[in-house]
C-alpha cells in the first residue's frame, strides 16, 4: 500500500469512531487528560510478533505486563500502599499481615505495570513499580465465575445487547502520589490501548471511585455525571437495587459544571474526556471507604483524536 492509499485508509478508520456527545460540558472544560505532543522520542513502543511484556516507554517509565507471581505480588504491594496505607480501605487481618491488596481474581488477571527504570532498587534489585492497572477479559471471566463489576452492577443486559462484541474490566488503577502526573497516566493509557488492539476489544468497563462515603457530600459532582455523561440506553447498565444509590441528587439548572468538574477525581476525568458513560446509579463501597460508579467505554466511542495520538495500532508513536 503506498503512503497516500495508507494515509486515506488511516483517516477512514479515525471517522468510523467518532465519538457520540456525552454532553458538551464534560467533552469541552476537561483539560487534565490532554496528550503529551506526539514525538518519536517521546513513547517508544517495542514492537515484536507476539504479545510482548513491555507495552512502551517515555524516559526511565516503562509499562508493561507482569510476567511471573513475583510481579502481581509487587502490583499488589503498590495497591496495598496506595489503597490502605495511603487511603481509608480497611484491611482484616490477613491483608494487615500479608501487607499486600489481594482478592481471587489477581490470578485470572493481566496486571499492567508501569516501572521507574530511574528509581532506586529495591533491597532484591528490582526497579520500583509506580503504577497498575488490573485486566480482565471477558472470555476469561465467563470461565471463572464473571467480572469484579458484578459484585456492585447489573451488566448482564450490557453484555447481552452487544452480545457480538468483546468486553475488557479495568480495575484496582492505582499510581505513586508523586507519580500523579501526565506522563504516568499517558503510559497506562498507551498500556491499555495496546492490549486492546492486541486482543481485538470492544468494550472497556470498570467501577471507578470517588473518596467518602456519604453521597450527600458528593451530591454535586454525582448529580453532574447522571445530567451530563449518563450512557445512552444501548450502552446502560445499573447498580444492583440492595446496593443501589440515587445519583440524581440535584436537578440539572441547580448544577455548576465548572464546580462540578472540579470535584470529579483525575481518573473519571480521565475516562470522560476519552468518551466513556456513566451506569445508572452509584454504589458505596464500605471496605475501600469509596463511592462507585460504572465506566461503560466503547472503543467505537473513544474520541478520535485520542486514537490520532495513540495511533491505530498502538504503535504511532513509533514513526
């Protein structure tokens, strides 16, 4: 294919995932998640013939996938850290002991790793790892038992009416606070997107947390999201009705947007300016001492000029 024919190929596939609005606030004051200026120096994806360990790099950051038990285990430490040390989880004994954030899906999952190759070793020479994510596929659900999500949303219908397509969970994200920057969340992401062109996904789904238990103190960015990025009925799915909490807690003319989107944490920012929805309803989750709400993220959704930035086949950045 010539360079011309390929350019055209490539701007043909871009218009095929357009967006649909999530509403014009949400789409048009995020700022957080802008991408870093596309350079050749700045991701170098390592391109070989089956899925690889490493995923990509920007500087001494690289991601990749865990590869051995000894790697979940570090991720594990690291959501330990961020959710129990660092946050309001609170650990039985078990995880007091074990020091790690720990739950029988760890096994099934891929864990996404990002590592400081600049950082201090660890006592057993290993670089530090900063960031995780937790993956599931959905194949690899059905055969043990379904998704995380399950425990707090209703996603058979979801699944059901877009029975042709692939479903990946996200889950248990977590970042170093000191790594809370850009260029970390820019390599998860580039992280994420490799794996689902690797494996051929449709779908991204997860519950993602604001701080605090009390809804009533979240009344307005939760009211934000149900008025302005609720999922469009195709793509909706609910919080279980024994979990279920009202997100429509104010009505929409009462809502700042500005204000509002200053509530909302980095990650649903995040997911929002990339195009995703928000389920119907919110769930508390006493253990983390968090608020949930579902991600619901289309591929054919993702805005286009993040595929533009990631490149098509997660390997752009590379030219």
């Amino acid at each position: 294919m010539q360079n011309g024919e390929l350019a055209r190929s490539t701007q043909r596939l871009i218009a095929m995932l357009r967006p649909e609005k999530v509403g014009t606030a949400a789409q048009t004051a995020m700022t957080w998640f802008k991408p870093l200026p596309i350079s050749s120096s700045v991701i170098k994806p390592i391109r070989l013939p089956e899925f690889p360990a490493t995923l990509g790099r920007i500087g001494s950051l690289e991601v990749r996938l865990a590869q051995a038990k000894r790697d979940v285990k570090r991720a594990q430490k690291l959501r330990y850290r961020v959710f129990y040390k660092d946050g309001s989880a609170i650990a039985d004994a078990a995880t007091m002991l074990a020091r790690r954030d720990k739950d029988a899906f760890d096994r099934i999952c891929d864990h996404l790793l990002v590592i400081d190759h600049a950082a201090k070793p660890s006592i057993g020479g290993r670089q530090p790892v900063v960031g995780t994510y937790r993956l599931l596929r959905q194949e690899v659900a059905a055969n043990h038992g379904g998704f995380y999500t399950e425990d707090e949303f209703d996603i058979s219908g979801l699944t059901d009416r877009h029975c042709g397509l692939r479903f990946l969970e996200l889950g248990r994200s977590c970042v170093l606070p000191r790594y809370r920057n850009k260029r970390t969340v820019e390599l998860l992401w580039h992280g994420i997107w490799s794996y689902v062109r690797q494996h051929r996904l449709d779908v991204m789904i997860g519950c993602a947390s604001f701080e605090g238990t009390d809804p009533d103190r979240l009344a307005l960015p939760l009211s934000f999201l149900h008025h302005y990025a609720q999922a469009p009925e195709a793509w909706r799915a609910a919080a279980h009705g024994s979990r279920r909490v009202e997100m429509n807690r104010m009505p929409k003319e009462a809502i700042n947007p500005k204000a509002a989107l200053h509530e909302l944490p980095p990650l649903i920012k995040g997911y929002l300016r990339l195009g995703a929805y928000i389920g119907d309803g919110a769930v508390i989750d006493h253990q983390f001492g968090t608020t949930d709400v579902l991600i619901v993220m289309p591929v054919s959704a993702i805005n286009a000029r993040y595929i533009e930035h990631f490149g098509i086949d997660a390997s752009r950045h590379a030219a």
